[in-house]
C-alpha cells in the first residue's frame, strides 16, 4: 500500500477521494487536540469555536473524561443490555437526579434519542392517553433539527435535510416557533407530545420571546400531553445553566439529551422522564446493542460529575457575557444581529460584506474555527473550559475579519 502525504491538502484530497460527500468542511485537517485548542497537520493551532456542536462543551482530552475512559478500557467496554454492568446504575441515578427525573432510557446518538422520545410519546398516548391507535400527533417547530433519521426528516422543514428522502412518516404537525397561539391551536385531543428545542441551533441559534416555553408548558398540563424539550445542542452547561429551558422556569416532561453527555469521547445519548412516561416502555419493546455500555457509562458518569458542582454552568454564564458584549459591539460594523445565550451565539453577518461560509474560511486563517448555517449566520460554540483570553483572540478575529470586508 502506498504511503500517503498526510500534509494539508493530499489530506484534502484524500479525503474527497473516499467519502461520500455529505459534509462541506473547511479545509482544515486536525491531527491532535486539548481544551479548546485544535492543531492540523501542519503544526497550526485554532481555537476551535464549534466544539463539534456542543459535543465537546468540556474542551477536548478533559483529563477527568480521559481517565474515566482509560480505566474502563482495560477492564470491559461492552456487555449489551442482556446483562446489568458495574458502571450502569450509577450512570442512570446521577443522570436522573442531575435532571430532577424518576428514569433514564441510555442511547448512543442524539437522533436515537429522539426517536425513543417519540416511541415512548407514543406508546404513553395510547396507553395512558387513550388516543385511538395509529392516530397520535406530535406538535414540533419550523426550522427544527432533531436530527436526519428518515422519521425525523419528515417534519423539518430544512430542504436540504428533508428532499428526495421520502416516503415521509406522518404523525406530525408544525408551527411556526415561539408562536405560542398557534402551537396551542394545532394541539387536539390525538396529540400526545410537543417535541421542542429550548433553543433552535441549526436554526442560527434562535431563542424563543419571552413566555413562550411558559405558554407551551401551561397548554401541555392543560391537555394532557407531554412537553419533550430536546437539550442535546443547548443542555449540560452549554447556555449557562443545565439546561437552557431552564433559563425560563419550565420543567418538560421529558429531556432528550446527547452529544456533550460522551465528553466528546463516545457518543451517549439519553431520554430522562418520570416513572409514569418512561414506565410504559416493556422488555423488548425499544432497545440498542451499544445504549448504556461500559465505557459510555463511565464517560457519562464522570460528565455528569463535572456538571454536579455547577462549575462550567457558572463558567458558561461569566464567559458568555464577554462574548455576546464583544458580539453585540460589532452590530452595524459588518453584523445585523446576535442571539444566543451563555458560550453559544448565533451571529448575522451583513449578506452584502460575505456569506457565513466565507466568513467562516477567513475566519480559519485567522486561526478560529467556526460554523456556517443559512446563508450568512454563523454560530460560536466554544467550549466551557475557553478562557478570557481565548475569547478575545476570537472576538479580535471576528472584528479583523469584518474590517477587512468592508474595506473591500
């Protein structure tokens, strides 16, 4: 087999070469990573300001998630839910408790949680609801993203997520987000569930108005159905609190959690619900070969650790306010708006100065990595351990990158 350079652009090349193309990634080739530093191939560091969507909220190689994983892989990674593991119960009662829940459902991805969501939704409508079968309805919000199951694509309303993959699965009915009316009108006696993310990030990082998941919550407890709030972009410290729809007082009935919950190590998902929603589930019924294995319980654990003191909550919410200030600074100076909450901003770049992709690519030169969505937004995520310092690099490198553009 030939030996390939593995410098930046036969990197590139190769990986055209063999994948399918799914993806559009800048043209940055990481080979190795500590908090919120990534460097390439080439020895050039960046900060890294996506943190693989909120996936890595606890900085890349967290020395407390590597030795949990060190540990736990010279001793067992798998078993299958066939058998009860050492690492399981804690897993599930810290995460439980963490959310203030009877029960937890592990899974591997963000999308498989959601899908178990929607099962059990269903499952709880017919069963305890007493919604006729085939006929529950879940409400969910335009410009969502839940994930690119063939079930989940069915209610985006994202082209790019949702074309050529039908037949669509029904069952769903979508309103616009943070119109608290209209969500209260599409809800009938065969919903089961509202499945709602607190924030919308693929979205560009929308918050909702005021009251609007309060008004969501008093429709669910006054029709009898379940509020699903999908935390696995927004949850586990990311906005400044455990979870961001905590920023409004409002408990859901069910969290669907992900991505930051495998420390960027393993991917781990979670449903976590009361005893009366989860408890509908039965022996064979939902299932999955890798959900709640060894070595992601004992990741989770130590994750669910970091988020027990309150420390990267606090973090996210103090570092966040020198972010969205900077940010906010920077509004009529090449950016039209900026929204988000804690260590995460959606960030509206002026359509006529660059596109969020090539604000994104100058932005890599300048050594921050960060992410484009629809058409000229970009969304900064940085992980919780960034430092003040880190931040003002980047917040510089925004600055540079907008004089520059308006300079022509």
């Amino acid at each position: 087999m030939t030996t390939v350079d593995m410098r930046t652009p036969a990197a590139l090349a190769e990986a055209e070469r063999w994948t399918a193309h799914n993806y559009h990634p800048l043209p940055v080739v990481i080979a190795d990573a500590e908090g919120a530093w990534v460097t390439d191939v080439d020895g050039r560091r960046y900060l890294d300001f996506l943190a693989g969507y909120s996936a890595l909220n606890f900085g890349h190689r967290h020395p407390a998630l590597i030795s949990a994983a060190h540990a736990q892989l010279d001793r067992l990674t798998l078993t299958s839910r066939a058998f009860v593991h050492d690492q399981f119960a804690e897993f599930c009662r810290r995460l439980a408790q963490l959310c203030g829940k009877d029960l937890v459902l592990p899974m591997n991805t963000g999308a498989e949680a959601v899908e178990t969501a929607i099962k059990v939704a269903r499952k709880w409508g017919y069963r305890v609801k007493g919604v006729p079968a085939g006929q529950a309805n879940i409400v969910v919000a335009e410009n969502n993203f839940h994930g690119r199951t063939t079930t989940i694509v069915s209610f985006s309303t994202d082209p790019d997520a949702r074309d050529d993959f039908g037949p669509y699965t029904p069952g769903f009915t979508i309103v616009p987000y943070g119109d608290a009316g209209a969500l209260a009108d599409a809800v009938d006696d065969h919903t089961v569930a509202v499945l709602l993310e607190p924030i919308q990030g693929e979205a560009g990082v929308l918050v909702p108005p005021p009251g609007y998941l309060a008004a969501v919550r008093k429709t669910c407890t006054e029709r009898n159905v379940l509020f699903i709030a999908d935390e696995i972009q927004s949850g586990l410290g990311r906005t400044g609190r455990t979870f961001a729809i905590e920023h409004d007082d409002v408990v859901p009935d069910m969290y669907v959690l992900g991505k930051a919950l495998g420390g960027g190590i393993v991917p781990v998902s979670a449903v976590a619900a009361d005893a009366d929603v989860l408890g509908v589930l039965e022996p064979g019924q939902h299932g999955s070969t890798f959900g709640g294995n060894p070595l992601a319980c004992a990741v989770g654990t130590e994750v669910v650790k970091l988020l027990e003191s309150g420390t990267f909550q606090q973090r996210s919410a103090a570092l966040g306010e020198q972010l969205h200030a900077g940010l906010s600074a920077l509004i009529g100076h090449g950016v039209m708006a900026v929204r988000g909450r804690g260590l995460w901003a959606g960030v509206d770049i002026d359509p006529a100065l660059l596109t969020g992709r090539q604000a994104c690519e100058r932005l890599a030169q300048r050594g921050v990595l960060a992410k484009d969505t629809h058409g000229s937004t970009i969304r900064l995520a940085p992980p919780l351990v960034v430092t003040e310092a880190d931040l003002g690099q980047a917040l510089a490198a925004v600055k540079a990158v907008l004089d520059e553009a308006r300079a022509g």
